[in-house]
C-alpha cells in the first residue's frame, strides 16, 4: 500500500495508516454545481469519484482494522476480568483456614455417608455426591482432595439402606465402586456401620464383611440370611444393634467371636 492509494506506513510502529485521498469542501461543490459546466468540470468530477471510491474501500478496510482492535481489547479486557476473578479466589476466607481446623469442619460435615436409593430431604440435590459428602468434599480442589484422602475418619461412618433391586447393572456398579472407594480411603479407621440390605445385595455385603475385624458398631435392619454360614472375627466390636424382622438363633452364630 502506498500514499496514492490512501494508505501510508508509520516510520516509528510500522503499523499501516489510513490517510483518505478526498477532502471535503462542500461550498466549491455547491458553487460548481450552480454555475460551472463542460469537459473541464466533467473530467473533475470523475477523477473526484474515483478518489471517493479508493476513500469508501479505504475506510472498509480502516474499519475492519479498528473492528478486529475492538475485540481484541474486549477479549484482553475479559481475560483481564477472569484473571482478576481467579487472584480473589486467593484472598477467600476458607484460605486462611489451617489445615487443622478445616479437618475438624469435614468431620461433622461428613459425619455419616449415605448408600441409598431413597431421596434425600432436598431433591434439588438429589444423587449420590449429594449423599455421600466425603466424596464431595474431595472433589473441591486439590487441597481438598489431600486433606479429606488423608483424614480416614471421613470415611468410616457409612450408612447403607438398599432394598430394591437395582435398575440396572450399571447403578450395581455405581454403589459397588463406590462402597470399594470409601472402605480403602477409610484405611485402619474402626467401622461405624447402619446397614438395611435385601438378600440381593449379598455383593455389597460381602465387600463389607473382608472388613469386619475394623467393625466398631453395627446396626442391622436387613435381611438376616445374609449373615447365615458365616463366620466373622470382631475383635474392636462394641455395640451391635440387630432388628431384622426374620432374625433367628442360628443367624447369631456368626457373632460368637465378638
């Protein structure tokens, strides 16, 4: 691009410079219309519309210059906005928290997770994170996640209410996995268990029982042919709470090494 088409370089940013060609002067074209004619003025005129039209291009490419300015300044101003928004996460008030405390708050927090196909109190929140905290809680943030994956007291107090079959084999694994999760992130912690289990789930039951030497209190409602022919070692029980409508003799037998 050069001067005669409208269009200089900047010496100092190199940076192309509209300069239009047409300098307005309204009055002499107003003079010429009322009193000027012949080839002499005709020839004028063409060779001023045709400077008009390499100012009109000129001033669509000035524009779309200026546009493409535009939103680049409004994407800088809006990363701007988003990097302003992450340094203010630094200055929240949970930051200031030590570790220590931040822990105790989990614990209550978590203080029992629930395995249950029942909806929760608020529907609105209704699915499994929902009734599980300690599994939310580590999903936060990386400090998060360490702090609560350390801390096997939140997740040793589990409550387990699964009466229905499941609705498919991929809710089956949802719970299964899950249940795996919470019992190696609860590590040696001693167990607090509330269980109400359908003969169905002898899986989940199962699970449960390769852990029965960190039983520290048990809750039963369930189905009590879940604990027949067994036999468990109960070495930290202390307080065991078994309601099962079908409960008989033989189904205490399991317990005699409490």
């Amino acid at each position: 691009m050069d001067a005669a088409q409208g269009f200089d370089i900047c010496s100092g940013c190199r940076d192309v410079i509209f300069r239009p060609l047409v300098r307005f002067n309204t009055a002499d074209i107003h003079a010429k219309i009322r009193s000027e004619n012949g080839s002499a003025i005709i020839s004028e005129a063409e060779d001023l519309l045709l400077l008009c039209a390499k100012d009109a291009a000129g001033y669509d490419v000035e524009a779309s210059r200026l546009k493409s300015q535009l939103m680049y300044i409004e994407a800088q101003k809006k990363n701007l906005q988003d990097y302003t928004r992450k340094i203010r996460f630094l200055l929240s008030p949970i930051r200031r928290i030590p570790n220590e405390i931040l822990i105790r708050i989990f614990e209550f927090a978590c203080d029992t997770n629930w395995f249950t196909q029942k909806p929760s109190l608020y529907p609105q929140l209704d699915d499994q994170k929902s009734q599980l905290p300690a599994l939310t809680v580590s999903a936060v943030c990386s400090r998060w996640r360490s702090l609560s994956t350390s801390s096997p007291r939140l997740w040793n107090s589990l409550y387990l209410e699964i009466l229905m079959p499941y609705k498919n084999v991929e809710e089956g694994k949802r719970f299964q996995l899950a249940l795996e999760l919470y019992l190696e992130r609860s590590a040696c912690a001693p167990l607090y268990l509330d269980i109400d289990l359908s003969i169905q789930q002898y899986i989940l039951f199962d699970t449960l029982v390769q852990h029965a030497h960190r039983w520290k209190t048990l809750q039963y409602r369930g189905d009590s042919r879940l604990f027949r022919n067994r036999e468990f070692i109960l070495p930290i029980l202390e307080e065991l709470d078994l309601s099962s409508h079908n409960m008989g003799i033989e189904d205490l037998n399991c317990f005699q090494n409490a």
